[in-house]
C-alpha cells in the first residue's frame, strides 16, 4: 500500500510540476493580454475603401487597418462598433464608445464637440458628374437648376447648403447610395470625399460611367484640416496615446505599407 502511495505522490507531484510550467509558460501571454486597454472603436461600415463589409460580412478598409496598426502599437484592444454616421458624435459623447475611427473630418463645427488627434490622412472634396453631362461650370451660378446629391450629416451636405443655396438637393444616407444616385440620373452632380470616391470611380465598373469635374476643395471651416480620431473632450490620456501611436506607426513604415495597400499615391 505504501508503495502505491508513493507513486500517487510521485505522480501528483510530477503533474503539478508540470501545470507549474504550463502556467509559467502561459503568464507572459496572460499578462500581455491584461496590458491590453480595451477600446471601443465606432465605425460607419459603409464607406469604401476606408471603412466596409465584405461578402463575409468582416470589416475591412483602410480605417480598419489604421485602428489595428495604432491598437497593436498603442497597447489597445480594439473593439469595433459599427454605427450609424449621424448617431456617431452623440454616443460618443454618451459613452457608447471610446474612440471613432471612420474617415471623420475635423471641422470647426465637431471640434466643438469632440477632441481630435492628428491628422491621419488628408482629402480635398470635389465634385463628379456622369461623363455625358453637359456641366462643364462648376459655379453656383451655373448650377443653380441642376439637383445635387450629398450624404446626410457631412462636410459636404453643409458646404453645400451655404455656397450652393439655390439647387435643389437630394439627401442621401450613406455614400454608396450617393454613387448610385448619380449613376443612375436621380442627381446631376454630386459632392464627395475625393479619397472615398476614387476607389468607386477607378475600380468598379458602375464608377466608369462618371468622372471628377472642377477643382478640389479645400475649405477649412468646413472640411477641417483633414481626417481625425475623435474622443471625448475631457478623455487626454486616451488621445495622448493615440497621438503617440499615430506617430509611431508613420515613423516606422506601418503607415505606408496601410497607404499603398489602398491608393498609389500618398494620403498623409
């Protein structure tokens, strides 16, 4: 009997020798994962190529690759929430998230609501039209009978209704039905990102039918001095590690490698 005890002992002390190790080898895991601060990070999904849903229905664009580089880099755990645009500053405001990272740009009008990291890329707006449009004249003169098409609760939507008060214009909800509005005559010319539009005009067959028309727009008051991480007013610590992230992942390459995969040319 004492010799079967003896090896229960020995057996027990072998396996406990053995999750000892197992727990060793986890622990730097472990506390890897604890170092993590949870970020909630809100999102439109709807907006390619910076912020989309691909056919299995995972998000993916270049928004969504800046926030996984900054998480990694700035020792975040990224948590998407896709939200809807016009309800994106208010839940911020209200708690529902940490951070939006969704191609928002920094106007006088949001940095009254929300603090702002550096710029993480920078686009003028411009203006596109069907390629057998007559509209050679851009002016608000020369467009005041023409219906314009814009999407809800954006830079655009508002630059329009100050300079361009006289057309008629049509409201969209999300840019995707913005390109289709123009594509198929509902508007005749609209107002866009020019970054978020490229993409639709140079590698979709439905983008062939249109092309760019008048020079690119650079207001500040309304588009900001380009598109920035938004948090709450009062959250620094969270924008100071951010900002510090952001320069990390510009200064070692990241950034470029995130650039190219989306655009042959620079966005910064």
């Amino acid at each position: 009997m004492f010799h079967i005890s003896l090896q229960a002992v020995v057996r027990s002390a072998l396996m406990a020798c053995g999750l000892g190790l197992v727990l060793a080898a986890a622990s730097p895991l472990q506390a890897a994962a604890q170092d993590r601060t949870p970020l909630r990070v809100a999102v439109e999904g709807a907006f390619p190529p910076f912020n989309y849903l691909d056919a299995n229905n995972k998000l993916q664009g270049f928004d969504i690759d800046i926030a996984n580089a900054l998480c990694e880099v700035g020792k975040f755990e990224c948590q998407f929430i896709i939200e809807k645009w016009d309800d994106m500053i208010p839940d911020l405001i209200g708690n529902k998230y940490d951070a939006i990272i969704s191609s928002m740009s920094m106007s006088l009008e949001r940095r009254q609501k929300v603090a702002f990291t550096e710029k993480y890329y920078n686009s003028p707006s411009v203006f596109i039209v069907r390629k057998d449009s007559a509209i050679s004249d851009v002016s608000p003169a020369a467009l005041s009978d023409k219906k314009l098409g814009v999407t809800s609760s954006t830079a655009q939507e508002s630059y329009a209704k100050h300079f361009y008060p006289e057309m008629k214009k049509t409201v969209f909800r999300s840019s995707p039905e913005l390109y289709k509005g123009l594509a198929d005559g509902s508007v005749d010319i609209i107002l866009e990102d020019k970054l978020a539009i490229y993409d639709w005009i140079a590698n979709t067959k439905a983008g062939t039918c249109c092309e760019f028309k008048g020079p690119d727009l650079l207001d500040v008051t309304y588009f900001g001095e380009g598109a920035g991480i938004a948090v709450r007013m009062d959250d620094n610590e969270r924008l100071a590690r951010l900002n510090a992230a952001l320069k990390t992942i510009k200064e070692d390459g990241t950034y470029d490698m995130i650039n190219a995969k989306y655009f042959p040319f620079s966005i910064q």
